[in-house]
C-alpha cells in the first residue's frame, strides 16, 4: 500500500484550472492523480507536466479530441479501484 495521496479531480470545466494551480501546492512526488470527467479537458495543465502517476478513465479519454501526452496512462474501472485500494489516503477536489 502507498503511503501517498490519491488526488482525484472532478471539477467542471470552469474551476478546473484554479483547483490544479490549489492542488500544485499539496502535491507531493509520491502522490497520484485521476483526471475525472471535464477536469480530462486539462489534461496539458503546467501542474500535471511532472506527476509520475497520472490517470485518465478510459470512458473519460473520449472526451478527448487530441491523443493523451504520454505520460498519462489510461485505466479501466477495475483499475481505478487497484489504485484507490493502493493508496491510504484519497482526496476528491471538486
């Protein structure tokens, strides 16, 4: 189990980009973050450019008109869960 945070970003579209720059000051490199629904749509955010685990939903990568940066790993639901249970903390920001 990974004594790190789960970050995991579900913010409308509008208030995305203030809760990465908010979620920039707690982020630490141990940590993990999951881009849910349109929080997808910021994908090329400066914040995430240095998260070693960052995580779409493979339903929310539909979104997406442009190919994911490779460093963002598309996951099933079933993976999303072996990251939740990995992690002793999880953190929603809305």
């Amino acid at each position: 189990m990974l004594t790190a945070t789960l970050y995991l970003i579900q913010s409308d579209y509008s208030s995305v980009s203030t809760k990465l720059v908010q979620l920039q000051s707690l982020l630490q490199s141990s940590d993990s973050v999951v881009l849910m629904g349109d929080a997808v749509l910021h994908a090329q955010h400066d914040t995430l450019q240095h998260v070693k685990r960052l995580y779409v939903l493979d339903t929310d990568a539909a979104l997406l008109i442009q190919q994911l940066p490779t460093h963002i790993q598309v996951i099933s639901y079933a993976q999303f869960a072996d990251i939740c249970l990995a992690h002793t903390h999880c953190m929603s920001i809305k």
